[in-house]
C-alpha cells in the first residue's frame, strides 16, 4: 500500500495471495511479483539489503470484511506466526541490512509482540498520534570472524 514506484525493478513483492479480492463493490487487486508466505519464504539465506515487513494486523475481522480482503487477516496462531515472520525476514536480510518493520495496535498492543522483535530497534516512532500505526527500522550487524 505504501509504494511509491510499483514497478521498480529493485522491489519485490511478495503476498500470499494473488486475484482480484473485490468485496462490497470494491476492487482490491493483489498482484504481488511472487506469491509466498512470509513465515517460509522460498528465498535463500541473506539475500536481501533491505526488508520491509508489515503483517496483517487484525485477528477480529469479518472473513467476508472489506479490511480482511484488502490487509488479510491474522490467523488463530498470530503469536507462532509472527515470530515465524520475524525470524524469515532476518534470516533473508544480508548483514549489514536494514529491516522495516510496520503495525498497526489497533486490536493487538504492541507490547505483546516486542519480545519477538528480532534485534532491538534502532530508531521509529515512539508515540504515533490518532494512527495506532508505528514503525521501526533494524539494522543486522556484520559478523566479526575471530
């Protein structure tokens, strides 16, 4: 939702699904460029400079709800699921790499899901005004070989 350039060659795009997601006389097109999950990404180690994650947020929607087809929806599992993400975009992301990571607490704190972070922060937003919406930028060290 936050692209500026779509169809930049250095962006990869990737969602688990792939259609037309029209609902309520709406169209929610999702053409990602490859269709995956980010809790198993069909990626190789280290394979990226820049990771932006950003989930779905919400578990209490609608499965038929306008917010469920345009941001998808949390599964039953959302804490293993999280974790599993977390622990994907870091493993995709070379060292030196910088990961975004965005959510939304309108239905989940975000003091539920900060012990799964995968490095501490290095700067974000500490107090998002009216939005809920908060942001946070990692940066994966280089290892230092002994």
């Amino acid at each position: 939702m936050f692209h500026f350039d779509r169809n930049n060659p250095l962006v990869l795009f990737m969602d688990n699904r792939k259609g037309d997601f029209s609902c309520h006389g709406r169209e929610i097109l999702v053409t990602p460029d490859l269709v995956g999950d980010f809790r198993d990404m069909p990626l190789e180690d280290e394979t990226f400079n820049l990771v932006i994650f950003d989930p779905p947020h919400l578990k209490n929607v609608g499965n038929t709800s306008y917010m469920a087809a345009k941001y998808g929806r949390l599964s039953e599992n959302w804490r293993d699921d999280l974790q599993e993400g977390f622990n994907e975009c870091w493993r995709v992301l070379k060292q030196g790499g910088t990961m975004v990571f965005k959510w939304s607490d309108v239905q989940i704190k975000l003091s539920d899901i900060k012990d799964m972070f995968p490095a501490e922060p290095i700067c974000g937003n500490r107090m998002p005004k009216n939005s809920g919406t908060h942001w946070f930028v990692f940066f994966k060290p280089t290892r230092v070989e002994e």
